[in-house]
C-alpha cells in the first residue's frame, strides 16, 4: 500500500491558500491517504530535469507538486502552486541523495545550467580556481553531487560561490564555503556533519534511495498515519510546521542523554523552543516528571498550545507540567501562605519616597535591590556593606551603602506592612520553602530573561544529576533587567552547550534588516561567554521590509489602516497579522483605529481570531505572517523613562540602551514573510540607514 509524506516546501505553501482551494487540495491529497494513488491522476512532465516529478490537477488554476520514487511507493507533496508556476518549479528541480549524509537534498536544476556559460566565460580569463586547491574526491567525499563538480571547478570568484547558495541544498552549500573560507576538509566536513539527523554518518548510502534518505530527513518530510492525521495536519498548517524537528534541533532534542545541565542559545527563529517541547516530551516518555516553564503567563500558554499539538500521549502529556515561572513560585509560596503581589500602585510611591532625600533614583535604587541585594539574599545590613557588586557600574562606599540599605528597607518594609511583596522576593520565598526536588528534568524557555532568584529556584526543583536541567534561550532577546552568570549559582553546562545558527522562521531579507537594530556589541551569554550572531542565517528568502516614515502620529495611523487592509485583501488571514509598538497606549491607539475601520482586531494575548495588536513586551515568543511594527521614532525607541542617565550610572545606561535595541529585534523578527515599520517624524537611532 502506497505511503504519503509531505514535503516542508508544502505547508507554507499550503497555509498559505484562500479557503477555497484549501478544500480543492484536501480533496485531492485525501485521495493518498485513503485509497493510495487509485483514481488520482498523476501527470508525468515533459523535459523534467527529475523523471520522478509528478503533477496533481487541483482545479483550473492551481496543481500539486508530488515526488514519486522509484523504490518503496511513496508519494512526496512537494508543492501547491498556480498552474504555470507549478509546471516552471517542477520541470526546474532535480532529487537526489547526499553520498555524505545520506539526506534528501533539491537543487535548482535548471538554473545552475544557465548559470554555467557565464561561469566558463569568466573562467576562460584566469586560471585561478576558487576550488583548484580542493581534490574531486575530497568534494565528493563532503556530500558535493557528482553532477555539480564540473560547475563548482569554473568558480573564480567569491560572488560565483554566493549566486549558488540559493540553488544548492545546503549541505553542499556549507561544504564549498566551508572550503573557499580556507577550512581543510576535515574542518569543511565537521560544518557538514551539523546537517546529520543523528549523531553519526550513516554507514551505506544507496544514491537510488530516495524513501530511506526522506526518512533520514525528519525535518524536511514527515511521513503521515493514515487519514486522521492528515486532517489533523491540515487543520493547523503552520502550527503543526512548528513543532517538527530539523536536523540539528533533532540531535539536541532528541540526545539520549546529558552528563549535566545543557544549554541551547541561537537567535530569533532558529527553533529553540522547538527543542524544548521535543525536550519535554522525550524525557516525559520515559518516564520523568518534567517541569516546562518560562518568564511570562503569555510565553506559558504557547508552550501548552505547542505540546498539545506534539503530545498525544495522555499519560505523557500528564507528566509534563507547563507553568511560568511566577506560577512556580506563587504554587510553592501557596502552600504555606497566600501569596499577595504588589503592583505599581504600590510599588512605585514606595520607591519614590524610598529616593527622596538621597543622592540616588528610583530606578537606581531598584537595580541595587534586585541585582544585588534579592540576588545575593542578603538579610542584613553588615552583609550588605561585605558584599561584592560585580556587575554594577558606579562604586559605593560604605557611607553610600548605608543610604542604599535604608531606602531599599524603606521599600521592604512599606510592602510588609500591607502584605504584599515582589516576584523576585517570592522566588527567594519559593526557593527557601522547597524541602526536595519536584520534578526529574526542569526545562527553561527564556532563560536570559529569568531574575537570579528564578535560577535558584528552579535549581533547587530538581536534583543535580544527568538531565537535570535543559536551558534555552538568547541573549540577543534580553528584553528584562537580568543578568545572570549560570556558573555564580553551580550551574555548568560547558561542553553541554549548542547554538542554532539556522532561521526557519524569518526570511534572509528580514534577518539582514534585522540583525543592526542589535549594535555592534555581543551579548553576554549565561556561561559568562561573549555570544554573537556570527553564522545567523535564513535559507527563506522574500521581500524586503518596507519602512515609511509619516509627518504625525495620525498620519502613521492611516498608512497602518492601509498596509493592514492591503495584507487583508492579498488573502492573509487576519489572526496571522501582528501589530507592535514600544507603549501599551500606542498599541491601544492601533487596535482602536482599526477597529474603526472595520478591521478586526484584539490586544495581545488573545484567542480570538483578528488581527494581533500589543506592546513589543507582548509579542515575545509569537510570530506573524505579517508584521507591523509602529512608532519607530527617536522619542519611542529608545523609551526615555527606561533609559538610566549616563551619569547616574554608565553601566547600566549601556545596559538600558541594549535592552532597548532587543526589543526592536525581538518584534521585527517576529515575521514570517512581510515586515513592515513606521515612524512620525524623525525615526529611531536604532533603525539601519
């Protein structure tokens, strides 16, 4: 009986279709699941660079993409497209296996070979070669296709090689640059071995096997169970695309086991959180309890959104306890006493009477409380006045620590009388009050957001042990006040450390557009490492991001209207469209004004299908088809009032303009495919020229 897998080329493609030919393509693909191939027409193509590529007529305008092996009768949804194009992508591409990896791989056959006159006139002026140094035979032993060697051996330049990134499966792709960078082959195949989907290199590989290389492949092919899952598939397009593992995530998700902590980091889009679900689940069903959390109410309900798609399971989905890490905290402290949070009504008269009469801000004053003070636990004044500060920009003497101690106290003590205290407090609370561990794994999404009180917490929910702790996150989006060395709490993961250099999220053009709003300066990663984004990259490519710039606030409103209205009319489903801005009342004004004008819309988060609006704070952790980010202006972004003088402290200046510079990378990189960003009057330093 015939098999159906479907190709990760499809699902975008897919999610992507008005409603009505969603139901021509359901009735033609239902045709593989439930009766094999009887009574579909597959249609052969003439002049196909692959004479496996098949066509399915879906209705008069539009036609399926299907790879249809020789060996092992499966069928391969490749693509769904208009007629023309359908018929133009197919006849261009040619399948084939990796003779290094063993994985399925596609190339734009007909490209290359138009590409190839130009390279051999440009090879006839020089005898340079990019590759001359390079043996055939170290080129095929890297995974580079036979076919492609003679193409690769007229590149003169280093330009020739880029204009093949976009033609080339991967793989061969990092090979070539690998080797044109001027790594030897053994570097060049350590860069290519990152592609395996498991630890090692398959023994055999048969170049006419294309079933067992898609099987090689989970990342890019799943093979479907039947009809129901199919349905099933179908029914959350993207957010079942989400949730399968490429590759690399694989390997890290999928590892049987760490000696100790391990930690994930890569940037926006690379499929961390993926990881962690995949994490989750594994561990669950072996048995563990396991504990998922992450910074915020919002990030915790999209985890339990995603497991719930990946987890069938009802008695591994039970061990799985998917909670925020405030909730953790809130659930232990409960056991004893309930639990009061304070707000900003409270918090806010305290601190400033806390400041008023000493040489030191509010802001200032809070910093030293939760950096230093709530981090270190310290109970006493002479503690206090014995502690390191490292981390803090400005030096205080005894005398100054002495005025910090008071009016810290002054707040500790205001929130006391009224019952009330912090989320940092509570977790010094939670952690104080846990007898023994609760949980076998604990797996943190966010991680570089968590306070040092969160850390201790967490650590003392789990015994220290192999698997005991699974750390995802990205310093890039540090968009909170935390800066925690995992080692300063006994947390090593050195050598237990991955990063993800592949966005499957963002598309390449969005990415480079991106990336500046970041700065020159690295981050400082949890292992007390420099991390940068050197590798960061999309294999997606599309339109670039449109950026416009309007006299006023009223007039920006209206451009929005007209790009939302505009993303509306071209089909995209309105919950798949996100509207970000740097204030609350911003984001308010937005959703008010489209509301206005007939367009649905809700404040984020909400379940309610429209399009998207919140703070920039909001949309962590979410992702849109089309995004719009507002309000890109020099008095926006950066926020004067999050922003601590230069004078009062250096340090922390540098530190709040980073913070600021995050949160305009964390909501551009929440598109898909379309980004859009406006400004009244004069637009953020932040913005690229």
């Amino acid at each position: 009986m015939a098999e159906l897998a479907i190709a990760d080329s499809f699902m975008p493609q897919y999610a992507k279709l008005e409603p009505k030919v969603r139901k021509g393509v359901d009735a033609a693909i239902g045709k593989f699941a439930e009766h094999t191939h009887a009574g579909l027409h597959l249609e052969k193509l003439n002049n196909a660079k692959d004479p496996r590529i098949r066509t399915i007529r879906i209705d008069q305008f539009w036609r399926g993409v299907v790879l249809a092996p020789e060996k092992g009768d499966v069928y391969c949804l490749l693509a769904v497209m208009p007629h023309d194009d359908a018929i133009g992508w197919a006849r261009s591409k040619k399948f084939s296996v990796n003779q290094a990896i063993g994985v399925l791989e596609v190339r734009d056959q007909v490209a290359l070979e138009e590409m190839s006159p130009a390279l051999e006139k440009a090879a006839e002026r020089t005898v340079f070669r990019l590759l001359g140094h390079v043996f055939e035979k170290d080129l095929v032993r890297l995974g580079v296709d036979k076919e492609i060697i003679p193409i690769v051996q007229l590149l003169t330049e280093d330009s020739h090689l880029l204009a093949l990134q976009k033609l080339l499966p991967e793989p061969q792709y990092i090979a070539l640059l690998a080797l044109a960078q001027g790594m030897n082959v053994q570097q060049a195949w350590e860069e290519v071995a990152k592609c395996l989907p498991a630890e090692e290199k398959p023994e055999a590989v048969d170049p006419d096997d294309l079933v067992t290389a898609m099987r090689r492949t989970p990342g890019q092919v799943v093979f479907v169970n039947g009809p129901e899952e199919l349905r099933d598939i179908l029914a959350h397009p993207f957010d079942t695309w989400r949730i399968f593992l490429h590759p690399v995530q694989r390997r890290v998700a999928l590892r049987p086991s760490y000696s100790g902590p391990a930690q994930v980091t890569g940037g926006a889009g690379t499929g961390k959180t993926v990881a962690a679900l995949h994490r989750a689940r594994f561990l669950a069903s072996k048995g563990g309890r396991v504990l998922l959390t992450t910074f915020t109410r919002n990030l915790a309900e999209a985890l339990e959104k995603q497991l719930s798609l990946l987890v069938d399971d009802p008695d591994v989905r039970e061990r799985v306890h998917v909670k925020n890490v405030d909730s953790v905290s809130y659930e232990v402290v409960g056991r004893h006493h309930k639990p009061v949070v304070a707000g900003a009504d409270v918090l806010d008269p305290l601190k400033e009477e806390a400041a008023d009469g000493t040489p030191f801000s509010p802001s200032f004053l809070t910093r030293e409380w939760e950096q230093i003070i709530l981090a270190q636990r310290l109970e006493t004044e002479e503690e206090y006045l014995a502690c390191t500060r490292a981390g803090r920009g400005v030096p205080l003497g005894k005398a100054q620590r002495s005025v910090v101690w008071r009016a810290v106290r002054h707040v500790v003590d205001g929130l006391a009388a009224e019952g009330k205290s912090t989320f940092p407090q509570l977790a010094n609370e939670a952690a104080e009050l846990v007898v023994g561990p609760e949980y076998d794994h604990v797996i943190i999404d966010e991680a570089q957001d968590m306070h040092t009180a969160q850390w201790r917490l967490l650590r003392r929910l789990v015994a220290e042990g192999p698997d005991d702790l699974f750390i995802v996150g990205d310093p890039h989006q540090r968009i909170y006040d935390s800066h925690v060395s995992l080692l300063s709490l006994g947390i090593n993961v050195r050598g237990r450390s991955t990063k993800l250099k592949l966005n499957y999220r963002t598309t390449q053009e969005i990415l480079s557009w991106s990336v500046p709003l970041l700065g020159l300066s690295p981050a400082q990663g949890l292992d007390d490492s420099a991390d940068t984004l050197d590798g960061y990259r999309s294999p997606i490519h599309g339109r670039r991001p449109v950026v416009k710039d309007y006299p006023d606030q009223d007039a920006e409103m209206d451009g929005l209207v007209e790009q939302v209205r505009a993303w509306l009319d071209a089909d995209v489903e309105p919950s798949a469209i996100g509207v970000a801005a740097r204030y609350v009342w911003v984001a308010k004004k937005a959703a008010k004004r489209l509301k206005e004008e007939g367009i649905t819309a809700y404040q984020v988060p909400s379940k309610s299908p429209g399009v998207q609006v919140g703070s920039m704070h909001k949309m962590k952790g979410l992702e849109f088809r089309c995004m719009a980010v507002i309000g890109a202006d020099e008095k926006s972004m950066p926020a004067a009032k999050a922003i601590t003088p230069e004078g009062e402290d250096a340090k922390a200046h540098a530190q709040d303009i980073q913070k600021e510079r995050c949160l305009l990378f964390v909501a551009s990189t929440r598109a898909r495919d379309h980004l859009y960003v406006s400004y009244a009057g004069s637009p953020s330093p932040f913005l690229p020229d």
